[in-house]
C-alpha cells in the first residue's frame, strides 16, 4: 500500500513538473510572439526602435518661433516642433523631445547619434547635403535687416558704411558677409544667439543686424522692450528651403517621414500649422515643388 501511494505521489509531482514546464514554454513563446508582433515587418528599422522606444530626440538651438522651449510650460514648441510632433504621431511614435545644441554643432551631434534629426529652420544647402539627409521642403522663407527705429538706415544702399551683426552658422550670416566682400555694408560683427544679436542692435553694438525675417517679426512681437524695426521696403535675396536632417544611414525612415509630411501638404494640416504662426501661402511648398534630392 505505502508503496503504491508512493508511486502515486511520485507520478503526480512528475505530471505536475511536466505540465509547468510546457505552460512555461507556452508563455515564453508567448512573450517572443507579443515582442515580434510590436514590430511593423513594412516599417523601417529605424522607426521600429523609435517606436519601441517611444521618442525621437530632435536638435534644436532653441529659438523661437521655430523650435524651443517655452518657458511658461516648459513644452515644446514653435513652427518646426508642430511640424515635427504631427509627423511622429502618424508615425506611431508617442513623444517627441528637443535637445537644445549650437546651430553650427547640430549637424556634428546629428551623425554622432546623440539626437535622431534635426528641426531647427535648416536651409537646405549644397553644403550641408554633404554632411546630412535632408527632407523634402517643410515651407521656405527669407532674411530681413532689422534697425533701431530711429536709425538713419532706410534701404539697404544706406548699410555700405555700415556695421552688421549675423548669427554664428546661419545662412543669413553669409548674406551679411557676402555684402562686406561686395563693398555693401562696412564690417560684420558675429554673434552666438538670436537674443544676442537683436540686443547689439538694440545697444548700438552694431548698426544693423541679417537675421531671420521669421524670427524677427516673431521676436519684436514678443518683446516690447527692444526699440527696432525691419527695415521696409526690402525684398529678402536668400530666400531658403527649410528642411529637417537626418543621418545617411536613416534613408528608409526619411522616406517614412517625408510620406507623413506629404500627406501633411495635401490634407491642409501643414498650411494650418504655419497660419498659426502668421505665415500666409507664400511660405508654403507644394509636394512636387518640394521635393528634396539628396546627394548621398
């Protein structure tokens, strides 16, 4: 008897060692099913891990109105963050984050890989093809000269004697010094920011600044406090194409992007995002007209 109950018992706890052990296996594979499910097999590499990953860390300077951190709540925002956040929700990539870097380093940061793109108003030039990937058109725009509001400067033939600033890496920056190698304007004072180089007109640092026409209607607007104007009449000679970059090895997901931001154009939700701003049509880009064509 006591035998027999043994032999019971034993066959029990070996059925029950046995039926684990496939419930666990089951589980396990199980778990490897969800994990390969969560993988879009149509989607890019990139954008698999992306949204795995749930963010896609952009490079930004910081300057508004394009793509900063606001500091009332802390959220990011301006033109090219809007832009941005739409496209990575039809993504499926839940959040986007701004890591704030110097415009001249964002490409260097960009293909070392401590952000995924970048959305700083870029203009799409020669240049920069050879460093980056860049999309297709988000919207285009121009430079402005800005003044003290009493200064003598009325057109641009009165900047030839003239002191301008410009802002480190920026397109703009080579409009002014383009007009000093031309005999148009005098010197060209190099400044970090944006808030800088408004605050050298503004303190007689220089006699005018080539800045962002964008950036500083936006930032007059803000700022009450800054005694300048845009010089008017003007008409803006380095009128650019903004785009967003992405390292070369990301070709599959800049497709992916420039799908979303397409879509964007033809849907109105891009034309929305710059009316928000007091951009009008002429900023915007059609689908065809935008087409960016990458060198690498």
């Amino acid at each position: 008897m006591m035998r027999n109950l043994f032999k019971r018992l034993t066959f029990v706890a070996l059925l029950m060692f046995v039926v684990s052990m496939v419930l666990t296996g089951c589980g396990s594979s199980t778990s490897t099913e969800k994990a390969v499910a969560k993988k879009d097999p149509s989607a890019s590499a990139k954008l698999n891990a992306l949204r795995e990953k749930g963010v896609l860390v952009v490079g930004s300077s910081n300057d508004a109105p394009f793509a900063y951190i606001d500091a009332s709540n802390g959220q990011f925002s301006g033109v090219d963050a809007l832009i941005i956040k739409e496209v990575a929700k039809r993504l499926g990539i839940n959040k986007v984050e701004m890591k704030q870097i110097p415009f001249e380093n964002l490409l260097i940061e960009l293909n070392k890989g401590s952000i995924d793109m970048v959305t700083d108003a870029m203009y799409i030039k020669q240049e920069r093809l050879e460093k980056a990937l860049f999309t297709d058109v988000w919207y285009k725009e121009g430079e402005a000269v800005v003044i003290k509001k009493d200064s003598s400067i009325k057109s641009k033939e009165d900047l030839k004697d003239k002191v301008l600033g410009g802002q480190k890496g920026t397109a703009f920056l080579e409009v002014a010094q383009k007009w000093v190698t031309e005999g148009k304007a005098k010197e060209v004072k190099i400044f970090g920011s944006q808030a800088e180089l408004m605050m050298a007109v503004n303190t007689g640092k220089v006699d005018a600044c080539v800045t962002d026409g964008i950036v500083a209607g936006y930032t007059l607007k803000q700022d009450s406090s800054l005694n300048l104007q845009i010089l008017s009449p003007y008409e803006a000679e380095a009128a650019g194409r903004i785009g967003a970059a992405l390292r070369f090895e990301d070709k599959e997901f800049l497709a992916e992007v420039n799908k979303a931001l397409n879509d964007m154009k033809k849907d109105g939700t891009l034309m929305n995002i710059l009316q928000q701003f007091g951009l009008n049509q002429d900023y915007f880009v059609s689908v065809e007209d935008g087409i960016t064509k990458n060198t690498k």
